[in-house]
C-alpha cells in the first residue's frame, strides 16, 4: 500500500488508520473467511496493490508471517501464530473481546455446527475464560453480537451472525455444564437467547428454513436446563457433616432420592454441620451453607461461645494434629471443607493463638492398636469398592474448581469442596497404610499387612485408580514404614520386587516422566494421580503472566487448558468394573468409605520406633 486509508468495521466504527508499507485483510485470508470492512482513502495519490490467496500464503512462508498481528487504533489487539503441528493458526495473546470475536467469526461456522467441536482455542477459551473474562461480560459481548446489525450488512450476514452465537453458546454448555445452569447471569441470558432465537426463526426463516438448526440446537439447551433444574429440586437442602474424630466429609441424611445411589455434588448453598472449638476445648456445633465465610462462623460461634472478647479481636484458626496452627482470613470461604486431615477448627483471640492445643479426639494414642477389619477383608474386594468410592469423589471435581483452587477461591467466590474432599481421599489412604502397619503388634501380621497393601496396590493399577494407588505407595514408601527392616526382611521376593517396580513408577524425577508415559498409552476412564494435575495448574500459574503488554496472555489459557482436558478425558467413559465374589458387600463399602487413621508424623515415628528400636 502507498499512502493512507482508514479501516471501519461496522460494529465499532474506524478501528485503524493504515500507511505505506502496511496491509490489511491478512486475517481473512489466513482463515479463508471473508471479513467486512469499510476501506476509506485518506490521501490523494494512494495506491492499493491487490495479493491473491496463494500468493499471499507464499509470501507468509517465505518471509516472517509465522505471527499475524490484528492491530487497532495503533496497539496490538490480536496476536495469532501458524502451529507447524496443527497447520493452523493459533492465538496467542489478544483483548478479551478480540479473542471472542476472532472465535465467533474465524473458528464457528455458519453451516456446520460439528466443525467447532475439536477447536483448541474454541476448547481454550470455554475452559479459561472466567480468569480473563467474567461471565457477565461474555454474555453481554454475545448479546450484542447476536443483535449486530446494520443498514450496509444484507439479510445473509445477520443471520450467520445469530447462527455463531448459538453455536458457541452450545458448545458452551456441552463443554462447561452444570456451571453455566448455576450462574444466574448466564441462565438469564440462555432464556432470553431462547426466546429471541424463535422469534427470528419465525421472522426471518420463512420459506429459507433459516435459524431452524439454532432453534433446535437451544431447544436442547433448553431441555438440558429444565432436566437440571428438576435433578436440583431433587437434591435441594442437603445437609452434610463434618465429624470431630477425623473422619471424611459426609452426607449427615440420607438423599430424598434413594433410586440414586451416586454421591451428590456438594453445593455451595447446601448446609454443613461442624464442631468450632475454644481454647479450653469446649465447644459449639454450627450449621451453616458450605460456602460461608470465615466472619460468618466466626460471628456464629462468637453468638454461641459467649467469649468476652470483642467479635473484631477473634479469629477462626485450624489447628492440625501435630498442633499447627492456620489462622483463616475473615473473607475466605468454605472452611469445613478446606481443613486437612484430623484437623479441628478454633475460635481464639488474635493474640491466644500460641495457646491453642489439640483436642483429645485428634490425639491418638501411641501404643493403641486401632480397631481394623483389613485382616479379614479380600484384597481385590477392597481395591474394587475403593475404586468406585474414589470414582465418585473424582466424578464429582469439576475442571473450574482447579481454576478456582489455582488463581484463588475468593477471586471467583466460589468454592472447591468436591476437589478438597478429593484432595484429603489422597492423605486418607496414604495415612491409613502406615496406620495399619504402625499399629499391629505381631511381626508375622505386620508382614502379611505389608503384603497385602502391595497386593491392594496392584489391584488399584489394574483398575485404573493411579490416585489410590500413588497414595498406597507413597504410604509404604513414608519413613516410619521403610525403617521396619525386619518387617520387610520376612516379605516374600516376589512382593518385594513388585514393589521395587511400582517405585520406578511413581519416581517424581523428569517431573514424574515414567507416570506420564504410563497412563498416556491408557484409555479412559481412570482415575488420575490428582496431585500433580494440581502441581501442573499451579505452576503454569506461577511461571507465566496471565496478562503481557496489556492484553491476554492466551498462551498461558491454552496450558492450563491442557491440564484440565486431563480432567475430561480421564472420565471420557463411565466406569465400569467387574465386581468380585462378595459375602460382606455392606461391610466393605462401610470400611473404605472411612478409614481411620493417625496422621501425626511424630506419632507415627514413634509407634515405629516402638515396634522395631534403632539399633545401636
């Protein structure tokens, strides 16, 4: 181009004042779909030299344009980059509107509804956009480009415009599900788009059919939304209970719909029962939403307690069986659910916090042998009703509670209890296998219980449940079981060098390079080692910026995105399993949905001790 032009698009007007040596329509012809736009000469003398398609793309290769840059008003808005792998172009970075509308215009077509579905960065965006984007503002972006019109556009161009919104809004609710129902914005936006999609069916179909496709499409949105809303009713007013003596999270009453035997999701709006305690160990039991703020219980078990201190000078503090203390923030959420293993929650003034002690329920005694039934209970039969327990803790983590978890509950105000009960499954069973071997007395049981977990493990392998049997192994591998050398001397070599194997497997070295090369030649579904899905999530969040140079840092979305399609594709089938010979069903599924345990490495080291002294 010689001279100058200026570029109107008819959304937003003049975008771009364009000069000598620079180009326009790159976009469109990169993706091969026409984009409208308003070309107006600004210079006499300005000549325009016109590149076809195909030399163009020859120009692309021969030169830089590896990276295509969408600018407006002279600053970058869109940054795009050719994946030699995928042949395509990639977004790299760009402004949030931008990014949506390149999505809308380049990557959804207005006749193929099946062309969006295995998009990355459609599948990026759906997955990421709460971090850049709220809910609020996508919607009204969508809103107005379904309603973009104007008096230059013909009747073709409107209508594609309204088949791209309700594309990107199905793929939305395929992709995202039951959060999109729960949001109250994007609930009312979904009735809203409904009720204008079939009144343009009516208005602008006629004998063309047109918008009839997205009018079935939101119909089926809209069954979706009204079969949700029914399983919600159903599941209304939950009460779950936190109990004082380290059990796991459960459901305090049974499910009006007993035909359902699945674990419910927990809400944020369902009740949880819990114990605060005071410094002197008395104590006061609440009953609060789940997603209560650490002032609400504070103020609730101030009412309750009748401490003479002001509510202002008080804090609600965790206190962990080894006697760590966490002092909560007054704004975080959902603290019952957050607490670690065996921990119990505290009322204290700011300044008593040194003087707070454990209560006598989360001191085990050392010597004590806990009562198990593990001896008499087959291997396999606990490594399948384990498998099924932990599925549903796993089935119930949605992918957004790993963003919540990883940016921070309180920026979204949303909570992650499915995920945190998840998380503490993972301590349960690690410390249940030192618990059960630290606690038996005779060496011949304490070798067959060593045993037996191996053979527990291998069982959790064959099923696919890597996150039990991580946790198994890390349990056996933990220093108060190792150090029993005469116990793993009267081990059986084929138990011994099982367990030599299952080491290498579990080896975080090459950032747990054999692990990840295992289960990525494996099908679904499976139930992956959760920990290091919550490391990957965390450290893409701390090695790169969300933002660069002002815009979205779209590079980063696409990574963390990787992490939660794991998520997806683990539970991309239903599990089903073989149920071994059974006589004592009911016990087993009681045994492993609670497993008890000490979880104080002190403790733990000591009973150890006791069983096989230091040699001098």
């Amino acid at each position: 181009m010689q001279g100058a032009v200026s570029v109107e698009t008819y959304s937003k007007g003049v975008v771009e004042s364009l000069y000598e040596g620079e180009d326009f329509g790159g976009l469109a012809l990169i993706h091969n779909v026409p984009r409208s736009a308003t070309i107006t000469v600004k210079e006499d003398n300005t000549h325009l030299l016109r590149v076809d398609k195909d030399s163009y793309n020859k120009i692309v290769r021969d030169i830089e344009a590896n990276t295509v840059r969408l600018k407006e008003l002279g600053s970058d808005v869109l940054v795009l980059e050719k994946s030699p792998r995928l042949h395509k172009y990639m977004i790299i970075a760009g402004t949030p509107q931008k990014i949506l509308e390149h999505l809308l215009e380049h990557r959804l077509s207005s006749t193929n509804v099946a062309s969006s579905r295995n998009d990355p960065c459609l599948d990026d965006f759906l997955l990421t956009h709460i971090v850049f984007m709220p809910t609020r503002t996508l919607v009204s972006e969508l809103n107005k480009y379904y309603h973009m019109e104007n008096p230059a556009q013909d009747r073709e161009y409107t209508i594609n415009c309204k088949r791209k919104v309700v594309q990107f809004v199905y793929r939305w609710v395929v992709t995202i599900r039951h959060p999109v129902f729960d949001d109250v914005i994007s609930m009312s936006f979904l009735e809203e788009l409904a009720s204008d999609v079939e009144a343009d069916c009516q208005l602008l179909g006629g004998k063309s059919q047109a918008l009839q496709e997205e009018a079935s499409l939101m119909h089926h949105i809209m069954s979706r939304l009204r079969r949700y809303q029914d399983e919600r009713l159903e599941t209304s007013g939950l009460k779950w209970k936190l109990p004082p003596g380290g059990q796991p999270i459960c459901l305090f009453s049974a499910i009006s719909n007993p035909s359902k035997n699945n674990r419910p999701i927990i809400r944020p709006n369902d009740d949880i029962i819990f114990r605060v305690y005071c410094a002197d160990h008395t104590f006061c039991t609440l009953r609060l939403p789940v997603n209560a703020t650490a002032e609400t219980i504070k103020v609730g078990a101030y009412e309750k307690c009748s401490l003479r201190h002001p509510v202002q000078d008080l804090r609600i503090v965790e206190v962990k069986s080894n006697g760590e203390r966490v002092p909560f923030r007054d704004s975080e959420h959902s603290i019952p659910t957050t607490v670690a293993l065996n921990s119990c929650i505290f009322l204290t003034p700011k300044d008593h916090m040194d003087a707070l002690t454990c209560v006598p329920e989360q001191e085990k005694s050392e010597g004590a042998e806990i009562s198990s039934d593990f001896d008499s209970l087959s291997t396999k039969e606990l490594a399948y009703h384990m498998t099924l327990f932990d599925w549903e803790l796993f089935w119930n983590v949605h992918e957004y509670e790993l963003i919540y978890l990883t940016f921070g509950r309180h920026r979204f105000q949303q909570i992650t209890a499915n995920l945190d009960i998840f998380l503490r499954r993972f301590n349960e069973i690690q410390y249940w296998v030192i618990t059960e071997i630290c606690t038996s007395q005779n060496i011949s049981k304490r070798t067959n219980i060593l045993k037996k977990m191996i053979k527990l493990a291998t069982y959790c392998k064959e099923y696919h449940n890597f996150n039990a049997f991580f946790a198994i192994l890390m349990g056996l591998s933990d220093v108060a079981v190792s150090r029993l050398s005469t116990t793993w001397d009267k081990l059986p070599s084929k138990s011994r060098k099982q367990f030599t194997e299952y080491e290498t497997l579990i080896d975080p070295s090459r950032n747990h390079r054999a692990y990840r090369i295992t289960v990525g030649k494996l099908p679904s579904p499976m139930i992956p080692f959760m920990p290091l899905l919550i490391k990957d999530m965390k450290f893409t969040h701390d090695g790169n910026k969300t933002h660069v140079d002002g815009l979205v840092n779209f590079e980063k979305m696409h990574m963390l995105a990787q992490t939660m399609r794991t998520l997806r594709y683990c539970r991309a089938r239903h599990l089903v399993l073989e149920p071994p010979v059974s006589k004592n069903e009911a016990d087993v599924k009681s045994y492993v949905s609670c497993l008890r345990c000490v979880n104080n490495e002190r403790t733990l080291m000591s009973m150890s001790q006791k069983l096989e002294p230091r040699r001098t």
